[in-house]
C-alpha cells in the first residue's frame, strides 16, 4: 500500500508509531538484543500507545483498526527491532482471534 492510498487516519497512525520507533526502539535495539535483555521501557510504552490492541474492536478496550492498519504498524515495528514485530503479532493473534470469539458463558 503506498502512502498515497492510506487514509489520513493511517497515515497519522503510521506517523506516530515510526516516531515511537526512531526515538525509543532504534537507539536500543542492537543494544538489548546483544544483552539477551527484555525491552521493558519500550513494551510498557507499545502498551500505552495501544499497540497490543490494534485490532480488537473497540467495545472491548481495542483500538479497533483493520488489518491493513496493523499490518502497516508491523513494517514501522520491524523497520525499528523484528523482535518487536513478533511480540506483537503473537499476542495480536491470540487477543484478536479471542475478540472475535466473543465472550464465553460458563
């Protein structure tokens, strides 16, 4: 998708993540990779920008963005450190996959 096909929402979106990435996860990376270290700074402010969410509705505390929005925020992601990508999408995948299951009764 080029920039010129992202709506206004997405590319502001795409904005504020590539800033989070160029400020917070690049100067680190390499850093806390070699360390073996777990990016607790960087997750803890993933979670306040609400990247842990991205594409559960938004009745259940989501932000409740389409996939081609998350997908575009994991390119931004793994542009800054591929670990970052990965701990998001695999608890994107099991949060959004529980979204659309809907709430269970027991």
């Amino acid at each position: 998708m080029s920039i010129a096909e992202q709506s206004t929402e997405q590319q502001e979106i795409v904005a504020a993540v590539r800033e989070f990435v160029d400020r917070d996860v690049i100067p680190v990376a390499s850093e806390l990779e070699h360390r073996d270290e777990f990016p607790e700074a960087i997750v803890a402010t993933m979670r306040g920008l609400g990247l842990f969410g991205t594409t559960i509705p938004e009745e259940y505390g989501g932000l409740g963005l389409g996939l081609d929005t998350y997908a575009l925020i994991q390119i931004e992601l793994s542009r800054g450190w591929v670990t970052l990508s990965g701990s998001s999408f695999g608890h994107g995948c099991r949060v959004w996959r529980a979204a659309r299951s809907g709430p269970r009764s027991r």
